[in-house]
C-alpha cells in the first residue's frame, strides 16, 4: 500500500507545484498518472521517491514514511526509470543492467545469478542483442528500454517510470507496455507518468488525473477517464481509440 496524504510543494515563493494531492495504490496496481507538461506528474513522482521533501503532508509505503528509508532500504523496494539519461562512461549494455542486481547491498560483488537474472532482464524486452554495445552510443530509445531493463534486475517491488515511451518508435511502446502488464501479474506496483491517454487505456488499472498541481480524478480508468475529464485536461474530446474528434 502506498499512501500519498495531502501534499503540497513549492519551488519558489508563491507558486505552488503541486497542491493537496492525496490518493492511494494498492500492491499489484499499474496506476498512470496523466496530465499535460507542466502539471506537477514529475515532481509528485520524485517526492513519491522520497527524492524531495514536501512543502507538507506525507508519503507512506506499507505504513512508513518513503522519506524515514535509507538509500539502500528503498532500493529494494523502489526503482526509478527516469524520462531521459545519458552516460558520461561508455558501459556495455550488459554492465548497465547488472549494476540493477547490486541494489541495496554494499560492497557487492556479482555472482552467477546476478548475470543470469540480467540476461533474463534484457531478453524479456527483446534487447539482447544491444548486450555488448555502449549505452551511450544508444538511440535515447534503446537507452530507455535498457534503463527498464535494469529496473526489471532491480527486483524491486515498485516502479516508477517518468514517461516511459519517451523516444520509443510505435513497436517498442507497446512492447514497453505489454511488459508492463505482464509483470503487473506478479503483484509489482507500477506508478507511471504520461500525457497519451491512448496508453493509459491500454493499460488499464486506475489512472490520476492532474491539472495546475492538483488531483482532478482519481479512480478506475474507465471511471477516471473521461471525454469530459479529457476535455477539462486538454480542452478536446478524446475517444477510447486514442483518437482527437
């Protein structure tokens, strides 16, 4: 279970980011979180994280507060796909996603489990063929699927993944998606951002409708998800196809 109760944050004097945003996930949940640029998805997600502290309320995973964990308590149970990162160091593809199997330990060496469970990571996206080149001599595509991939490694219980089909071509976006639902079957929690309601259907699972930093729906994305909640949020109607009229 995690708990968002009540939060607020500011990045400057007078401008409220986010305000009063409360709801909660259950395990197991894929919960998108829509809204046009500028809403607040990104900076609810890190504070979520435990990234930034909130201005006020609170973030509970399971009854604690994300803020009260260390780095190492988190990582086993939280992991981070970010919307776009690139390496100052040319590691091999393989390497970047073993590094996800050390989260949370100290001083870890990698063992042959480690190397299997990294390769399984890489085959389930159907990327093992990027295993032995650089990441950052990737698309920002491929990079993004392979920073999934590490997250997959992680074997954390949580996901969080900003904007998951940034930079994706058509094939791989669902292909993102479908794992997604597919490892949402193991009881994984995913906590998403996006601004394609077309996805959020695809999905399925219960959406969060933000707009000016504040919760406009929250429920079931057949309740949530609206043509007049869609109108509100982005001034158009917008059928279930994903399709503007």
């Amino acid at each position: 279970m995690i708990n968002v109760d009540n939060i607020s944050y500011s990045y400057s004097a007078g401008r409220d980011v986010l305000k009063n945003v409360s709801f909660k996930i259950n395990g197991g949940d894929i919960v998108s979180i829509l809204g046009p640029n500028g809403c607040g998805k990104s900076t609810l997600m890190k504070i979520m994280m435990g990234l930034i502290k909130p201005k006020s309320g609170k973030v509970e995973i399971d009854g604690r507060s994300v803020h009260a964990m260390n780095r190492a308590e988190a990582a086993r149970v939280l992991c981070y796909v970010p919307q776009n990162h690139i390496s100052v160091f040319p590691y091999l593809v393989r390497d970047v996603v073993l590094m996800g199997t050390s989260a949370g330990k100290m001083w870890s060496s990698y063992g042959k489990h480690d190397f299997l469970q990294a390769e399984e990571s890489l085959e389930a996206l159907k990327i093992s063929h990027l295993a032995d080149r650089a990441y950052s001599a990737l698309s920002g595509g491929e990079r993004q699927l392979v920073l999934v991939a590490r997250a997959i490694a992680q074997k954390s219980k949580i996901f969080f993944i900003d904007e998951p089909v940034s930079g994706l071509d058509y094939g791989n976006q669902y292909r993102l998606m479908d794992q997604i639902l597919e490892l949402s079957k193991n009881k994984l929690t995913f906590i998403i951002t996006t601004h394609h309601p077309d996805h959020v259907f695809y999905l399925s699972g219960r959406a969060v409708l933000m707009k000016n930093g504040s919760v406009l729906k929250c429920g079931s994305v057949e309740e949530a998800v609206t043509s007049e909640s869609l109108y509100e949020l982005y001034g158009r109607y917008i059928k279930k196809c994903g399709l503007a009229s």
